[in-house]
C-alpha cells in the first residue's frame, strides 16, 4: 500500500472543469456529509469520511499559514476563499479554489478546480511559504504571504480571495462554454419523487439565470467603484488648488497700497470661504464613495459567491439523477436544506445591499448638488474679479492671470461635478432594477423552499 502511494504522489487525480463539490463540517472541521463528486474525488469511501477531521485529505505541500487565514475567518464568522492543494486516499493530489460559509453551527466547503492566471502565481507563492516555515516559523510566513500579495497589488487577504473567486468563476464559465459536451440534460426518469426532482432542478437553473444578470454587472459594479474613488481625488485636488488660489489673492492684496486692495481683499475672502465650504462637501463626497466602495466590493463578493452556491445546488440534484436517486432520505435532506440554506441567508444579505448604496448615492447626489451651487457663485465672484483687474493697466499683483487661473478651475470643476453627477443618477437608476430583481429571486427562493418541503413529505 505504501509503495503504491509513493509511485502517485506526483500524480494529480481526475477533476474534471464542469464538476463541482462540497463538504459539511461541524464547528471542528469534522465531516458530517458531503455530495459523490467529493467522494469520489477523494478515493475515500463515504463512511470512510463522514465522522473524519476534514484534514483527512489536507496535502503535506500546503502552507501552514493558509489555514491559519482559514480559520482567522470563519472563527470570526465570515466567509473565505483559498486555493488548496489536496491529496487522495491513494495519494494522488489535487488542487481546489475552496470558497468556506459559515452556517449556524456548521461550515459549508464548495470547491472547483482552478484554472485562472492567477493560479500559477499562487503555487509559487506556496512554495516560498512552505519552505520559510521549515526554516522560521509561522509569524514569519504570514508577514511574507501579505508581502508577497500586495506585490501582484492586493491591499489584503481579503482583497485578494475576493478577486481569485471571480477570477476563478470567469475563467471557469469561459471554458465551460466553449466546451458544452459535458452540459447534457439529466433524465430524471417518471416516477413521482425523479419528476418533482426535475421541477426542483429547473427551478433551480432559473434562479442560477437570475443571479447570472448580477453577475454579469460585476464589471460595471468595479467600473462604478474606481469611478467615484478616482473623481472624488480629482475634485479634492482641484478644491485644494483654488484653496492655494485664494492664498495667493489674499497676500496680492495686502500689497496693494490704493483703494483696490479692499475690493480684492473682500474678493479673495470670499474666493477662500467658498473654497473652504466646497473642500468640506468634497470630502463628503469621498466619504460617501469609501463607504460606497465598501458596499460594491461586499457586492461583489456576494454576487460571486450565490452564483457559485446557485452552481453547487443545480450540480448536486443533477447529480442526484445521474446517481439514480429515487427516494428522499435523511443525508439528502440534510443536503439540499444545507445549500438552499446557505443561498438565502447570502441573498437577504445581497438584497439590503443596493438599498444601502443607494441611500449612498442619493446623499452624494445632495451633495453635488450643493458643491454645483457653491461653484456657480464662485463663477460670480472670478467674473467681478475679472472686472476689477481689467481697471489697472499695471497688473504687476497678478490679479488678473489669478481671476483666469480660477476660472479654469472653476470650469475643471464644473465638469466634474457634471461627470459624477450623471454617473451617480445612472447608477441610482440601475441599482433600482436590482432592487426589482432581487424581490423577484425571493419569491423563486420561497417557491423552491416550498417545493424542498414537498417532495421531503411525499409518499411513495
């Protein structure tokens, strides 16, 4: 036995890109239960499996400190994304994108083979950890994990499993649909329990079809994101030249001995309170769009995350038929309950989401609002200025090169408030179709959940 692990150590076990597995553990990480694609996978027999700690089948080539993030997140009840190198019963290996939810008292692993470019760095990445936990210790290994992400430019661990399980779900989607041999319709056979199944199943597809409208928005979701974070530095910056603008006319006109350093001085007072005022509404605005960054990132997570159970759920009752299932029994309702479970409690999160972005947006939209009226009065004081400079021949103060230089960032401005201000409404206006959507996906969630109860009370 143990000559015939080492000649597959090196081997990698059959994963096919079309399947799909998970696994349900208690709070210790023991298996309660998983689907046949997980079993199969492993070279384990169910009841070798069940009753088992789930590091049954961890490979001895996995960094330490990998589960150590692990765990950092689930035991603060929040979901987390790895890629995991496993090893088959007979020692074969193989690698996952393991996304992990908490659920009550359990945690749900639903794992797919990974085949995105980010994937190769990460092996690498592995390695460096792997060989300076033989040398060092774990501190030292989770400073250079961090080190070693924010150089392919993640901000954290968390920025960076949200983007590999979009990756991951991208690259999976693109592949499937170029090769559609494995995407053959189950028969579900005529009996009553098969039929009530196949209702189950294209219930199921339906719902997945709606969330893929989510998913497909992802782009635009990231494309909002840098949007507001990138023209809430620009209005920043431009607030803050006016700001340095107004300066400079304040010190022009104490030099200027004659009746007209008054006008000017009244003149820069204003240009600086307005300036003050509008760089307070700014940084409103960059508030409001950090805070809206925070609800598109959690979005996106979300999103990727449903679709991905919505995948788990139509694979396990498609594979249900392909098994020849013909009875609801006890380990198929813990099962198919777990999956919808977890599908709802993300969908009522997904569903507060854009009521609270738009919240967000309406407050930016006040906002800009309020910043296109201060810019509109300071037009009215550059134009005077402007008039007043025009009455000395000798403009040796500058008046009049200052009162230009802010018209152009007044009209700077202008136009930026204009850009993120049609984007907002645009934004408000979609995200209100969403709002839609997602009562339309409850009702289906309820329909299924009912249909669940159904078949689990059916005679046969």
């Amino acid at each position: 036995m143990e000559n015939r692990i080492n000649n597959t150590q090196h081997q990698e076990a059959k994963f096919a890109i079309h399947e799909l597995f998970f696994s349900i553990t208690d709070k210790e990480s023991t298996i309660i239960s998983g689907n046949e694609t997980f079993v199969r996978i492993s070279g384990y027999a169910k009841n070798e499996l069940v009753g088992e700690h789930h590091n049954i089948v961890r490979h001895k080539d996995m960094p330490r400190v990998v589960f150590k993030a692990f765990w950092d997140y689930l035991k603060a009840d929040k979901p987390v994304v790895a890629y995991v190198k496993n090893r088959t019963k007979n020692g074969e290996y193989y690698w996952v994108i393991a996304a992990v939810f908490p659920l009550q008292e359990s945690y749900i692993s639903i794992r797919f083979k990974p085949t995105s470019a980010l994937f190769s760095s990460i092996k690498e990445i592995y390695y460096k950890l792997r060989s300076l936990e033989e040398k060092m210790g774990m501190p030292q290994s989770e400073e250079l994990l961090l080190e070693l992400l924010r150089g392919l430019g993640y901000r954290d661990y968390t920025h960076f499993m949200n983007t590999a399980l979009l990756n991951e779900l991208r690259e999976r989607e693109k592949i499937l649909s170029l090769n559609k041999t494995h995407d053959k319709e189950s028969d579900f056979g005529k009996d009553k329990f098969t039929q009530s199944m196949n209702s189950i199943f294209t219930k199921s597809k339906s719902v997945l079809e709606q969330y893929n409208k989510w998913f497909d928005k992802i782009d635009t979701f990231n494309k909002i994101k840098s949007m507001f974070e990138q023209k809430s530095l620009t209005l920043s910056s431009l607030a803050r030249e006016i700001v340095l603008l107004s300066l400079n006319a304040s010190i022009a006109s104490y030099k200027l001995k004659d009746d007209g350093g008054e006008t000017f001085s009244v003149l820069a007072s204003d240009i600086r309170t307005n300036s003050k005022e509008n760089d307070l509404l700014i940084g409103n605005i960059y508030e409001l769009s950090q805070i809206l960054s925070e609800f598109l990132n959690e979005t996106v997570f979300l999103v990727s995350s449903i679709s991905l159970q919505m995948q788990m759920v139509t694979y396990f009752i498609q594979e249900q038929a392909q098994n020849g299932t013909q009875t609801y029994s006890a380990e198929l309702d813990i099962n198919i309950q777990t999956l919808f479970e977890l599908v709802n409690i993300h969908h009522k999160k997904l569903t507060t989401l854009p009521i609270s972005m738009n919240n967000s947006i309406k407050k930016t939209i006040n906002c800009l609002e309020e910043l296109e009226g201060q810019i509109m009065y300071l037009g009215y004081v550059q134009v005077y200025g402007i008039i007043e400079s025009a009455r000395y021949v000798d403009d040796t103060h500058g008046f009049g090169k200052i009162f230009l230089q802010l018209k152009n960032l007044i009209t700077q401005t202008s136009q930026e408030i204009s850009f993120v201000s049609d984007m907002s409404k645009n934004f408000y206006n979609d995200n209100a179709k969403l709002i839609e959507n997602s009562h339309e996906i409850t009702a289906m969630l309820s329909d299924l959940k009912q249909e669940i109860k159904n078949i689990k009370n059916m005679e046969y």
